[in-house]
C-alpha cells in the first residue's frame, strides 16, 4: 500500500545571513500524523515551521503538500496555518471577531460563519465565550482560540510553534491532551514543535530530532527511547547513564540497572543517595565506572541506605562509538 503522504520536504536549506539556519532536510508527513521537531533552542525548529508556512523562503529544496509543490507560493495562498507560542489573538477583538476574521474573508456567510464558530468553540471547549476580550482569558484558553481559529480555516498542515511553552506545568500536559484528542477525532494533519522531551514523547506518532540545524533522527517516540542513534538523542531523550570505557561509550536506562545488597558478580559501588520519587525510587551509586543511577520500584526501597556496598548489572544497555558524528 503506498504511503500517503500530507507533506514532504526534500534537500530544503535556508540560511541566515549569520550562517545560522538549517541544512538539507527531508521529512515526510503522513496524512493525519502528528509529527514533533524536537531539539534545543536555536536548532532550526523555527525555521522549518516558517518555510513551510511560506515566512520565509528556502535557498534550495522543495516543499509539497498532496505532491504539489507548495514552496513559490506567498503564506495566505499555502493551505497551512500556524500558532505561535504569544500573541495569537487581535487584542483588541472579541473572542467572535478573532474567530470571525478568516472567514469574513473568505466570503462565509455570516449565518454559516456562526454555526462554525459556535461548533468549534464547543470542540475547543470555550463554548459561550464568543464576547470576551483576550485580556479577560487565560493563557490556555487564549491558545485553545488561536488553534480553534487555525482550525475553522481548515487547514491541509496545521503548524504549531511551542504552544504550550508559556503556560504552567498542569495546564500543558492537560492541553497537550486535548490537543491530540483534537487532532486524532478531526484527523488532521500537524507539524508540532517542542524543547521538551516530555511533550514530545507524549504527543508524537512520531519524533524528528534536530541538533545544529540538521535532523539527526526521525522515529516513533518508542523507538527513539529505545534505540537512540547516538549519544547525543541518548541524552536528550529520558535519562541515561553513560560509562565512558577506553575504546567505547556504554548507555544505560537507569530502570535497567538492578541494585544488589553485597558484593558479587558485576559492577562495585557504593550507595550514595536514595530518593522517592513516587511509585519509584532512584539509587544513585558511585561505582567504579562513576556515578550510575537506577530506578527501582518502590517496595524494594528499604533494603537500601547510603553507604552500603552494592553491585550493580544491567538488563538492557547501547554501546556507541568514542567519536561519533552521525548526521542524516
Ligand atoms: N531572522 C534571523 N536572522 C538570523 N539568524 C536567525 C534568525 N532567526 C533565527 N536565527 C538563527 O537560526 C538558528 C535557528 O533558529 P530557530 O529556527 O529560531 O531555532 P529554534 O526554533 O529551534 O529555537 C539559531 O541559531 C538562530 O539564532
Ligand atoms: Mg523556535
């Protein structure tokens, strides 16, 4: 069965006159996918979101959308639309008027522009809010009104750039929620981009990790956590050891170190701090190789305290290369 693909973009480069930006990316966007660009800040995730949306121009590649290339076209003509981490909503419009705007000029008429707005409101869960100001909302329900207005334009690519960055821990992990409930019923298309590991890991069907302007992986969140391609993605993503050997380096999931009282068959350490952190419980040994932390489930937590002798093995772990530059 072939593929189908919402949006693809082949050699794209885009260049700053800094020499910043990003180079040569290929990605490809299946329809209804929701695809992350995770990385630190300043990797490009930016720029990517901005040329696809037609902000910004591409020195070389190409942008497709249904196999069509989309990338000669200025912002309003593409079938995109993108919310931004502030400033989404007109400040000194009403929560209808901001809805209202797009329409108007595409022609709706206004009895068919209020049975949408009214629709998407209750969608977004806003319902009878039509007469707020902006001001008189909340973060989260400012953003919830910027994605609704996105989404009464029916867009083919729905872009957001860090969202949810500026509200408060709760209310991000609730709206990352509702949105992927949003994006699954409605089965949109959406290119989402975060700093946070987190959030990417528990919205994505799949993740695209950038270092310095290039895409160094692209998987399902499952499949990063598990086989991270090279130090770098090992350490963005969750936690990990790392035990630095003469010709290699050795990652290990701190869940797949196993603790044992004594000496015996595996690594030597000593307990240096033992801390709850709800259903589990994080070890941290100094051993021979360094620190290495584990995580154990919580009932085993009184067979240790700091001082005592352990030996550490591990069920799982990943061997990289000393030097490694791995850039796809
Ligand atoms: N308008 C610009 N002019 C020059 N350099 C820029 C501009 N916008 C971004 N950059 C640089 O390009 C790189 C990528 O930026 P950006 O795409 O915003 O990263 P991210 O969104 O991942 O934080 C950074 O080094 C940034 O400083
Ligand atoms: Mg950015």
């Amino acid at each position: 069965m072939a593929e189908d693909i919402k949006l693809e973009i082949r050699n794209m480069t885009k260049k700053y006159k800094t020499g910043d930006g990003v180079e040569n990316i290929n990605l490809k966007v299946r329809k209804g996918e929701l695809v992350t660009l995770l990385g630190p800040s300043g990797c490009g995730k930016t720029t990517i979101l901005r040329t696809i949306a037609g902000f910004l121009k591409c020195d070389e590649g190409e942008i497709l959308i249904d196999g069509k290339r989309i990338d000669h076209l200025p912002p309003e003509k593409r079938p995109t639309a993108m919310v931004f981490q502030n400033y989404n909503l007109w400040p000194h419009m009403t929560v209808y008027e901001n809805l209202a705007f797009g329409l108007k000029l595409r022609k709706v008429p206004k009895q068919e522009r209020d049975r949408q707005i009214k629709e998407i409101l209750e969608l977004v869960k806003m319902s009878g809010m039509e007469k707020k100001y902006p001001s008189q909302l909340s973060g989260g329900q400012q953003q919830r009104i910027a994605i609704a207005r996105c989404l009464l334009l029916k867009p083919d690519v729905l872009l957001l750039d860090e969202p949810f960055s500026a509200l408060d821990a709760k209310i991000r992990s609730q709206m990352r929620e509702e949105l992927r409930k949003l994006q699954i019923d409605l089965k949109i298309t959406v290119v989402f981009v975060t700093h946070d590991q987190e959030e990417a890991m528990a919205l994505s069907d799949r993740i695209v990790v950038m270092e310095k302007g290039h895409i160094v992986q692209v998987d399902t969140p499952a499949n990063i956590y598990e086989n991270p391609i090279n130090k770098y993605v090992a350490s963005f993503i969750g936690e990990m050891n790392f035990i630095e050997l003469e010709d290699k380096t050795i990652a290990v999931r701190p869940e797949h170190v196993s603790v044992k009282s004594g000496e015996g068959n595996g690594i030597k350490g000593t307990v240096r701090a033992v801390m709850i952190l709800g259903h589990y419980v994080e070890i941290t040994v100094d051993s021979e190789y360094g620190i290495i932390k584990a995580y154990v489930p919580n009932e085993s937590v009184v067979s240790y305290y700091p001082g005592e002798s352990v030996t550490l093995s591990f069920s799982k772990f990943l061997e990289y290369p000393k030097d490694e530059k791995v850039v796809m």
